[in-house]
C-alpha cells in the first residue's frame, strides 16, 4: 500500500487527524493466500423468497467449509454477505436489499465482501422486471462507494438456468483474489464448466501464452498463472531479453523473445507451445505501449506504434493462435484493456483508442459463433491505477491523487491484475465470456 498519503492517514498523528477530518484512510486490503480461508468469518445468506441461486450458495460455501447465517447476531461480525434476487419482478421487491443488507453492513469486517446476485435485464419478461434488475447495478455501485476498510461489492447476473455455473465467480469475488475489483458487474451465462480437482491449482497442467511477460503487470501474470499450476510461455520483445528470462526462471516456463508485431509473431509462440508442451490452452495479449502526446500534437509514428502494439499486433496472432491448429478448444483468452479505454485520458488518445478496441474485440469475438462452438471463453481486464515502474515515474502529486481516485483509496498492485486474469483463466469459468471487468477499485473515472 505504498503512497505518502497511506503513510500519513496510518500514522499515529494522521490516524487521529483523519479521524477528525473523515479523512479517507486506505486499509491493507486482504489478498490471496494458498494458506487462507475462501472467506474470514461467516457469510450472510439472504434474499428474496424461493432465490434459485440462494441454495447454490450455501452448498459452495458448505463445500468451502465456510459458516453460513441467515441473521447477525449482535454483537457479531461476518465476513461477506451474499443477497439473491434473481426473482426480482418489479422495484418494491428491491426493498430486501435496505433489510438485509443496512444492518449486515454494519457487521461487516475488514476485507469484507458483498455480492448482489441478479438476472440479466436483456431477459425480463415485463418492463417492471427490466427496471428492477437494472436496478441491482446502482445499488451494487453505490454500496461499493459507501463500504469501508478495504470491503468490496461487486454484481453477479445469472443467465436463466445458469445458477450453477456460478461457482467460480463467487469463489473469486469472496476471495482475497478480488482484494482490488470494486463496483463490477460480472455476467454468467450458459457453458460446461469443470470444477478443478484443487481449487488452490485450478490451472494444473493448462499450457499459458503471456506477452509483454518480462516485467510488471506482464510477469504479475505469468507468476499467478504458475502458482495456480500452469506452464507458461513467457512473451516479450529481444531487448527484453534478460528481464524475460529472469521471469521465466522464476515461474519454471521458457522465454520466447519475439516482437508481437512481427508477420510470424503467432506461428512463432504457437510452434513454441506445442513443441514445448503440446498444446495451448490460455492466451493473455497483456503487450501494449504507451506514446502520450496531445492530439494536436499526435505525430503518426506515435499513433500507428501504439495502435499496432496494442491492437493490431493481437488480430494478426489471433488468425493463427485461434486457428484450427492453434488453442484447445474450450481455451480461455483474456486481453488486457484499460480504464483509458473506458473513460479516455488526456494526451492518451492513440492509447484510449487501441485500448478501447480490445473491448470492441472481446465484444465481438466472445460472439462468434465458431469460438462458441469450440467453448473458448474471451474476456478482458481493465486496469486502473496498479503500482508499477511506470506509475512510479508519474510527478508526484499526479501519483497521489490517482491513488485516491477510487473507493479503496489506494493504488492496485499487477498482481490484482494478475489474480483476475487467472481466474478468467480457469475451466470452472466456462460459463463467462463477454466481460470486461476493471481492477480499479471502483474509480471515479469512467462508467
């Protein structure tokens, strides 16, 4: 939690000030470890009558060794609080949220969780329906903004009768995994998703591309991606070369220095995959390069570099990396976005631009009808402010301030990044394709 204001607040004279001022005061946030429970407490179950997604809660939870309650006991505290109203019909039936939830807030420990489970509003059979499910969206958001050391609220929308392919993104929500996603929206839908034999390695034996792996977000990812059992094939440009292979050595995958815009960029780490490891089942596009300049002063080498690194580079590998030959069908493939491609960036419009494309492919190829047919998932994180080398060199009161501009007052860390990519990664998520989903810890930029 670095940041001279996080120093400041959690200091013996800034905690009393900041008290006195209500001063946001940014918490340790609770991330994964092997070693943790799925959730530290109780969780309240609660919701609406008859909630078909309730039951699949209590038993994920029972399987978790997790305590379920259906009241707080006063006095007490919980640890998450999960409310189904997948059967909401109309705005008066949002009313179980204010009952449930206002006093569950209160109970609520540090690092605690709240998911809303909802359906999707695309699917209501009344427009009172429409209303009140679109609705859980603004709660869900607004709670996330209310909520207080380090707690998190995030949505869950259930496609019809696909409550039990839920259990995956509930376990990555309640989880330290998710310690920097705030105010998401998370869309489940219909597929076959296979429960991992060891939910502390839900990867084993899957074979994983990263590009852009020699430092930061990028080796963030490749190390998660071999905590949770994969082998990785670690991507980055030659001049990269020493980082890369320090990252490889470290996760116990190979190096493939390759430039991502090359011509045969995709049949390069193809061959090596299945040379290495016979096949390709999770590809992560994490490469990208910044060239800020104001649009009026946007020269075009600048432009088409970084719209070739970070969007053009990926439909060429993509011809080949999805191809008939390339990934396993019911991979994953995860891209990473930005939140400058959601909400825009001054002096970042070739930046925005390419990042705001890699929504446009997710969209379009989580879609297509034959990466449907081969169940690959496609989805896409969008990154906040996360710690890296080159945050660090943003001035100083810039840095600050974009620590602070999100619910959790703090800055994220790659492996936030990472966490949520891997879980995207997983078989037990087959039923998710299509989200974006932003490691910001809910900022106030964008939507």
């Amino acid at each position: 939690m670095p940041g001279a204001y996080a120093g400041f607040v959690n200091s013996a004279v800034g905690t009393k000030l900041a008290a006195q001022l209500g001063l946001p005061r940014p918490v340790r946030l609770r991330r994964y470890a092997a070693d943790a429970p799925l959730v530290e407490g109780p969780v309240l179950v609660g919701g609406l009558t008859s909630a078909p997604a309730a039951s699949q809660v209590r038993d994920l939870l029972s399987r978790a060794g997790v305590e379920v309650v259906d009241t707080v006991a006063e006095g007490t505290k919980v640890g998450a609080v999960v409310i189904d109203l997948t059967t909401v019909q109309e705005p008066a039936d949002l009313d179980v949220v204010r009952v449930v939830l206002a006093p569950a807030v209160k109970a609520l420990r540090a690092s605690g969780r709240v998911v809303i489970i909802g359906a999707e509003p695309a699917t209501a059979t009344t427009v009172a329906q429409a209303a009140a499910r679109r609705a859980l969206e603004g709660i869900t958001r607004s709670v996330g903004k209310e909520l207080r050391a380090g707690a998190t609220a995030n949505l869950v929308l259930v496609a019809d009768g696909a409550e039990a392919n839920t259990d995956a993104a509930l376990r990555f929500l309640l989880s330290g995994r998710s310690a920097y996603v705030d105010g998401q929206v998370v869309r489940v839908g219909a597929g076959d998703p296979t429960e991992p034999a060891d939910w502390a390695r839900p990867l084993d034996g899957k074979v994983a591309v990263v590009t852009g792996a020699a430092r930061g977000i990028g080796a963030a990812i490749a190390e998660v991606l071999a905590r949770d059992g994969a082998h990785v094939v670690c991507v980055d440009i030659p001049a990269a070369g020493d980082s890369l292979a320090r990252t490889a050595n470290r996760v116990g995958g190979t190096a493939l220095q390759v430039d991502v815009t090359a011509a045969d960029a995709g049949q390069r780490i193809l061959d090596h995959a299945t040379e290495r490891f016979g096949g390709l089942d999770v590809v992560v596009h994490n490469a990208g390069i910044t060239r800020d300049k104001l649009l009026a002063n946007m020269d075009e080498s600048r432009w088409a570099s970084v719209l070739d690194v970070n969007l053009g580079s990926i439909l060429r590998m993509n011809e080949v990396l999805l191809g008939e030959n390339g990934i396993r069908d019911g991979g994953h493939v995860v891209l990473v976005s930005s939140i400058a491609g959601i909400a825009g960036n001054r002096g970042q419009t070739n930046y925005a631009a390419s990042k705001a494309g890699v929504i446009g492919l997710v969209d379009a190829m989580s879609a297509d009808p034959d990466l449907r047919r081969r169940a690959i998932t496609v989805n896409a994180v969008a990154p906040g402010f996360i710690e890296t080398e080159m945050t660090a060199k943003v001035p100083f009161a810039t840095r600050e301030v974009g620590r602070l501009l999100n619910s959790l007052s703090q800055g994220g860390l790659p492996v936030d990044v990472a966490e949520t990519i891997a879980w995207f990664s997983q078989d037990a998520n087959a039923g998710v394709t299509g989200n974006v989903v932003r490691v910001c810890g809910q900022s106030l930029l964008g939507a």
